[in-house]
C-alpha cells in the first residue's frame, strides 16, 4: 500500500503530466493548417486535452471515489448473484 507521500507525489505527477500534454496537443494543434473544420476541432481537441482542476476535485479524489464505487457496485452485484443462486 502506497504511503500518504507517495500518493501526493504520483498525484503531482499526473497533473504535471496532464499539463504536459495538454502543452504539447496545443503546439500541434498551432501547426495545423487554418480551416473551418480544423478550427472547430482544434478547439473540441484542446478542450478535451487538459483538465481544470481550479475550485474543483483533485485528480487523487476523483480515483479513490471512483474505486469506492467500484466496490460498492461489486457488493451490491455479489448480494444479487448470491440471492439468485438461494
């Protein structure tokens, strides 16, 4: 089990890897040749390239509630799976 530091620490870098790469589809996405369609989907693709974490979740949170669900739902579908084989 990771330690509270090494937590943060792989949390930090993802979102300095998230950063990364929304830096790097925006210089791709510069040298891309001007249209309409282009525009419009350079757009979509840069939006959808970086996550604004300001005023919101972390990153960190967003996986440990997801796992929380993750398992909840694995209780829930194994109480059906045990009632339906009584």
């Amino acid at each position: 089990m990771k330690t509270d530091k090494a937590e943060k620490k792989s949390a930090y870098d993802l979102e300095d890897r998230t950063l990364k790469f929304a830096g790097n589809v925006r210089a791709f996405v510069k040298e891309l040749p001007r249209s309409i369609a282009n525009n419009e989907d350079s757009s979509q693709v840069v939006r959808s390239s970086s996550i604004d974490t300001g005023g919101k979740v972390s990153l960190n949170e967003r996986r440990d509630a997801l796992y929380q669900e993750a398992r909840e739902l694995m209780f829930i579908l194994s109480s059906i799976m045990r009632k339906v084989q009584d």
